[in-house]
C-alpha cells in the first residue's frame, strides 16, 4: 500500500522509535560543544581569528583528527586545479533571456554584481569536451528544476518579505540625517533595495524599546475608556511615521502589486498591562496583580485566566480593537494580529505566557469573537513561537471541532532554536515545517491559511561590532539558507525582527541585543560633528561585548569590506546580511511560487562528487560549520563534502568533526534516540558517560554484498532507518531532506552502504530518484526556484547559494534540458532570472 506521500508506510508493528523518544537536545544543556552561548561575544582574540580567516580562505578543515579512512586530516583535497566553469546559455532554453547576478565572500564590495554569460549553440553540456571532463573528472553538481512543476498550487503564494517596525528601529532611523533616512527606507522599501512588503510591529512595549509602556495603564479600566487612541508613545518615537513612509514607498516602487499585495503589517502584542497580569514569582506575597510588563505567570499571564467569563481577557481582546483603529485613524491598516509572542516563553522581558490550552480558549472566548465583530477583514494567526512545537498546537487549535479553530486565518512561526545555542537559530525545524503543511491538508484546514516566518535575527550583538567579515557572512549564509528552506516547505513570506538598530544591536532594555541587516552609526556620517556620540541617550547598554570593531576601521576598509562608503557617509552601515536576502527578496516578487528545484549529485563517474574529484577520498568543502549538537541529520544527493562526512569510532560512535563560526573545534555524534519536538535524529554529545549518543555495528546484509544494517549494539533488531519527509518534501522533493530515525532492521529503508574510505554513509531508499548522503544539517550547494509570471518581475528564478569553502560547478535543468552551466565561488550566492 502507498501511503499519501507515496512512499511505502512503515506499519504499527514496525515502530520507528524503538524504546520510545528521547529528550531534545535542542532545549538542554546538550548544546555544549561551544560552552555557555549567552556568555559567547563576537569579540575574539588574535588566534581564534587567525584561524577562522586562514581556515576559510584555505577552505580546508583543520582538525587533526583520522577521517574515516584513517587518513590524517592533513591530507587535504586539493580543488585549486579544479576549473571554473564560464557561465553558458543554451538557446533552447526555458525562456529568452536569462541573466546571473552575484554576491560572493572574495568580492565583498561587488554586491548583486551582473556575471557576464556567453551564449552556446548546444543543446548539452555533455557536447562540449570540456564538459565531459568535468563531470568525468572535477564534477558538475546537476541543479534540476522544473517552472512547470508548482509545490503548493492549491496554497496561497508567497506574499513577500520584511522586517519589524519596532521603536529601537524608529529610534534609530530618526537619529539619522533626512538623506539618511530616504536612503534607508529606499534600502528596505524601495525598487532599488529590497522591496520589502511585509512588515511587523509591537502591541504595547518589546524588548526592543526603551522600557516598558502600554497604551492604558489605568487599573480596572475594563472598558478601556482611558485608553490613549492617538498611540502617543508610537507617534513620539516615530514608528507611526516610519510606516507611513514604507507604505509610501511600496505603493511608488510597486505600483502593479499594491491593489493586490502592497505593505502588509503585522501586530504582536508583547504583554498586556501590568494590572491585567496575574503577580508572577518576582512580584511580593499577596500581590493582586503583576507589578510589570516583563515576566508572566504560568500557564496563562491573565489575572482571571481566559474563561467565558474573565472580564481581564474580555479587557484584553478589547485592547486589541482599539489598538487596530487607533493605527488605522493614523493610516495603518494591519493585515494581521497574532495572538501573543513567544506564548510558550515568560521571558525576563515584555511577556504574556499561555500554553496551547489557554491560548485555544483566549481565541475562542474572547479574541476570535471581538475581531470578527470589530475588524473582519485583519486575519489572525496563531503560535508565534519556534518551529519545535508548532505541529503540536496546530493539531490541537486548528482541529475541526476546536472552537478556536473557526476563528484562526494563519500560522506564524519563529527561527530560534529554544535553547541557549544561538549558532542553531535557523537551523532547527524545517522537517516540522513539511508537517505543518501535511497536517493543514490533513485536517482539511483551508487553502488560503497562511504560514509566515514573523521573527529571525542573529544575536548576540552585530557583524559591524564584532568586526569579522567571516562572522557576519556566515549570518547572511544562514538566513538565506532557511528563507529558502521555509519556502521549499511552503511558507507565505518571512520577517526579520528589526528593521534597524545602533552599532551594538540596541536599544533593548533588557540588554538582549541582536543584529539587523541595516545599521544606523550616526556618528560615522560625514555631516557629523567632531563630538558626536558613538552610542546616543536611548542606548543605555554601553558595552556588554566589549568595543566596537566596526568603529575602529576606516571608511575604506569597510567599503572594501562590503559596507558602501556612500551609506556610511550617511551614518548607515549596510551589512552582508542585506545583499544576501535581497537575492531573494529583489526578484521573488509577492505572487511567486516554489517550484520544484534540488541540487542533485554530479553527473558520469560514481565515483566522482561535486566537491570531490575523481580520485581524491578526503571530503571537500572546506570546514564544516554544522558539526554541532542539536543540528538535525537529514539525506539529501551526495556531494563529497565534510557535511557528508563520518566516522564510526572506536567507542562505536557515529562521529563528525568542524569548527564553529568563532573558529573552535567541535566534534559530535549521532544521537540513539529520535528528538521529542523533531521526531528524527539529531547531533548530540559524544561524552559516552552522558548516554545520549548511539553505539552502532555494521551487520551486513543478506544477499546485497554492498549493504549494512546501522544496527544499535544494545539491540541488533534496531537499525538506523531513512523517514521521509512528510509533504512529500515540499518543492525540494522526496530527497530534499528527508530525516533519519530508529526502527527496525527488517525495513528496506534500514540498508545503508558505507564507503570507509571516504566517509560517506548512502541510502537508495529513493532509488528510482537517485541515492542520499547521511548529512548534517544540509549540504554547502543549495537552491531555490520559483515561478514569477504572475508578478511583475521575471518568469522564473532559481538561486543557487554556496556555502562552502570551496568553488562549485554545475549546470541547471529546467525538466531534462539544460538550460545553464556555471561556476559559483566559496560563500557566493546567486540569483538566475529567466525572462
């Protein structure tokens, strides 16, 4: 029997977590192979510099540690001799014209830079006698995609990207001079820049203002009489304004998207009053209600709960209604609300804790009922919180006969990773995502739900005040990666947290400061007096990650760097981060949908890998970033990297080796049990006296002389064994991610073959498809592809981002012609329009 995804189902008495799950790795101290993240700053002495610098621009992994085959590390592939491909278009192609733009590591300053094409009279790559040596010999990753083929057809599309309007970014943007200003809103808003067409702000305070506020602070004002209607505190620090001046800019740069998409905003409220919130533990004995905003009882923050007959929830739900009109009397009209931020999380700052229950029953009661009275038309999206327990509340909250469920119009989600590891956020979840969607088909939720990424951001601190390009390159890399990965699963859009901050990452009155792709330093324009600040009066953090690297370089060395001289001259930083989200951003116009498109292993010679050459067994790459606890491991084609790489130890563990993003070692090995919020496998500790690693034999299988059951030491009936991705694997496909769990040796997807020479564990479980590599997180070669004839932009776009250490070739396919063939450098990324 096929199942709806159409592999064959692993039956009831074929359990795939043999022994029950294990705990997450994700939210424990697990997370350890780079010691307490919160304490970590980007500020790094002389030697851990030395070795991130030199270890990616050699592109080679340091370690000293035997690779599988027993080979020191030392013994390096060498890709130096490796040819670049010169870009070639195929005439036949899919469409007419076809154009490359890039962004790459080795050119920082030559952002969204044209890369000049030839057009060849051939039909494939494999005519040409330089295109058969290469993927005889060096490898040609072949990129298949299909314009033709729509991942969600019957979904809505993708309704753009953005960022959040908070009051550090209004604070910011209006420290500015007005060039300053123009210029960041064309930077974010405008044709030139990034377009952005989502956007996000704050119901009452965030962590991201200067201290707590709300619009009504009178105690028992349950009819909210007093409530201020002119949102005074929003108009003063300007985030009132700087919408209006988005919007603006939005309906002049896009004027054939405004009637149908324009700016869309969305509103979050952090906490409610401090007199509607139950008195949490910080709050003195026999208090009535919270003394502040920050903190939050548990399970639900409302003084009376969230019963029919809680006159604080009715308060609350109220809160939200006036708050909509008061910002549409100033010209804001929201799209959206979500019922709370971060609901599972009372936080030490601006908080409103509920779980899934009281949520359920806030929606139902009181909320759901007053924006269907009050504002029909604003849709409400529910969660708000991190990817790990999204499936859990939507299968709770959006079941049929859930009475909230009538009421909810969208799902918003976050990218953190939960824990205290701040290098996972972004890299968590996305197996979730492809069961999000497979449960809103399941349920038969309907078609036009919407699934946004509300908040992502890179903490602690900025790129521009830890002063490492490697660093802050590595946070561009990352977002573009789960943009792209979030839309292959089928989200609507993503949104960054803030628009805008000060060179520290602030204000935040909670001291919990985070980067943004734009920066304001006021200090460094060229209008600025000689005494202007470095930090202004909102800024109260000082220093917590020691001093500013960014302010100790010359305008030069950062326009070299990245950051143009014409925006600093202004007393604007523009970061990498900002050029690699406009790759998408710039042409996956709202109206956009994913398309099926996955970078599949080199053509020719098995033997030969997109990052290995024909007779090299060392992994290629570079250094491999993902080798940390609590990362997912997945299958995706071969590529002959380091994400590709282990060993099994001598204490039998499945191991992996890198560096972090700081340039320390890090070492981890395969967990023994499925992950309780991921349901798969996950990197975690290889301290075997901490018991959460597996202990693995190779017991050859039957018959097939090339195969192996990965069975567990403890049990031989338990074996490593491929679980697909549910919802098919969304616009990357079947081997697009597909994860690794536990169950029994007796499944056809529990053979692996194991290459000891080259490290390389390998499933044909989609055989027909082509074989998958065990893989830590996801490969350096990526890609996204998208349909945009509906938009005003070109036909189609594909996306090709490397982050690797090392140069890739490859050609696209649009179904089984090709179309291109190209090289993309280390860290690069790419966007190819189709016209």
């Amino acid at each position: 029997m096929k199942s709806k995804q159409g592999y064959e189902p692993i039956g009831e008495e074929q359990p795939l977590e043999l022994g029950g799950r294990g705990e997450s790795s994700s939210h424990s101290a697990d997370n350890n192979n780079n010691g307490d993240a919160t304490k970590s700053t980007l500020v790094m002495g002389a030697s851990a510099l030395i070795l991130v610098a030199l270890a990616f621009l050699v592109g080679r992994s340091t370690t000293t540690n035997s690779t599988p085959g027993g080979e020191e590390a030392a013994i390096l592939p060498n890709l130096e001799h490796v040819p670049t491909r010169l870009c070639e278009i195929y005439p036949d192609s899919h469409s007419g014209g076809i154009q490359m733009i890039q962004t790459s590591f080795a050119e920082p300053s030559k952002q969204w830079s044209e890369v000049a094409c030839v057009h060849v009279n051939r039909r494939n790559l494999q005519d040409t006698q330089d295109g058969q040596q290469q993927q005889q010999e060096y490898g040609t990753a072949q990129i298949n995609v299909d314009f033709d083929k729509v991942a969600f057809p019957d979904r809505q599309p993708i309704l753009g990207f953005g960022g959040a309007f908070t009051e550090a970014a209004a604070l910011n943007f209006n420290s500015l001079s007005q060039q300053g200003q123009d210029a960041v809103i064309e930077l974010l808003f405008g044709k030139t820049g990034l377009g952005y067409t989502l956007g996000r702000t704050h119901i009452n305070s965030c962590d991201f203002s200067v201290e707590s506020y709300s619009h009504d602070d009178t105690d028992g004002d349950f009819d909210l009489e007093e409530f201020d209607t002119e949102v005074t505190h929003d108009l003063e620090s300007g985030m009132v304004d700087m919408m209006l001046l988005a919007q603006q800019s939005v309906r002049d740069s896009f004027p054939k998207e405004v009637d149908e998409y324009g700016m869309r905003i969305i509103a979050s409220p952090w906490s409610p009053p401090s007199w509607m919130k139950a008195p949490t533990e910080d709050d003195v004995e026999g208090a009535e209600h919270a003394a502040n905003m920050t903190g939050s009882a548990l399970p639900v923050c409302l003084r009376d709960g969230v019963g029919a007959d809680s006159k604080y929830a009715a308060s609350w739900a109220l809160f939200f209604d006036k708050f909509i009109t008061a910002y549409a009397n100033h010209g804001v009209k929201f799209y959206g609300v979500t019922v709370q931020n971060e609901p599972e999380f009372p936080a030490p700052w601006d908080a409103c804790a509920y779980d899934v229950s009281h949520e359920g029953d806030f929606v139902a009661n009181h909320l759901g009922p007053q924006l269907e009275k009050s504002h029909p038309d604003v849709k409400l999206l529910f969660f708000d919180h991190n990817k790990d327990h999204m499936v859990k509340w939507a299968k709770e909250l959006l079941a049929k006969d859930h009475p909230a469920s009538k009421y909810i119009d969208g799902t918003a989600v976050h990218w953190y990773a939960g824990g205290m590891d701040r290098l996972l956020d972004g890299a968590q979840g996305n197996p979730n995502m492809h069961r999000m969607l497979s449960e809103l088909d399941i349920m038969d939720v309907r078609k036009d739900h919407v699934l946004i990424g509300s908040e992502a951001c890179h903490c602690p601190t900025t790129g521009y005040a830890g002063g490492d390009l490697s660093i802050a390159w590595a946070r561009a890399m990352r977002n573009v990666h789960t943009m792209l990965a979030d839309l292959a699963a089928g989200s609507n859009g993503f949104i960054e947290w803030n628009l805008i901050l000060d060179s520290i990452g602030g204000p935040n009155h909670l001291g919990n400061l985070c980067d943004s792709p734009v920066l304001a330093v006021p200090h460094r324009a060229l209008a600025a007096e000689k005494d202007f600040p470095a930090q202004l009066g909102f800024e109260h953090a000082g220093h917590p990650f020691g001093e500013v690297h960014g302010d100790k370089k010359t305008r030069e060395e950062l326009n070299a760097e990245g950051s143009p001289a014409k925006y600093l001259d202004l007393g604007v930083v523009v970061q990498p981060m900002y050029y690699y989200v406009g790759h998408i951003t710039r042409f996956v116009r709202p109206g956009s949908r994913a398309v099926h498109g996955l970078v599949g292993a080199s053509a020719g010679d098995p033997e030969v890998r997109t990052f290995r050459p024909k007779g090299q067994r060392v992994a290629g790459g570079g250094i491999n970033d993902l080798a940390r606890n609590g990362i997912e491991v997945t299958l995706w084609p071969c590529e002959g990297s380091t994400r590709q790489e282990w060993l099994l130890n001598e204490q039998k563990q499945l191991q992996v080796f890198g560096h972090d993003w700081l340039g320390a070692p890090t070492t981890s090995c395969l967990a023994k049990k499925a992950d309780k919020d991921f349901d798969g496998l996950l990197l975690t500790t290889c301290n075997i006296t901490e018991n959460k690693s597996g202990l693995f034999e190779l017991i050859p299988v039957e018959g097939k002389q090339s195969k192996v059951h990965i069975a567990s030491s403890s049990n031989k009936r338990s074996c490593l064994v491929v679980q697909p991705l549910r919802n098919n694997g969304g616009a990357y496909g079947a081997r697009g991610g597909a994860q690794v769990n536990v169950g029994s040796c007796d499944h056809p997807w529990a053979e692996w073959g194991v290459d000891s020479s080259t490290g390389e564990i390998t499933s044909a479980a989609f055989d027909a498809l082509g074989e998958v590599c065990l893989t830590t997180g996801w490969p350096f070669l990526q890609v996204g592809a998208f349909d945009t004839s509906a938009t005003a932009a070109a036909n189609g776009v594909v996306i090709v981002t490397n982050e690797a250490g090392e140069h890739a070739n490859y050609v696209i396919k649009n179904g089984y012609k090709t179309v291109l063939a190209a090289s993309i450098p280390p860290r690069s990324i790419q966007t190819i329009t189709f016209d």
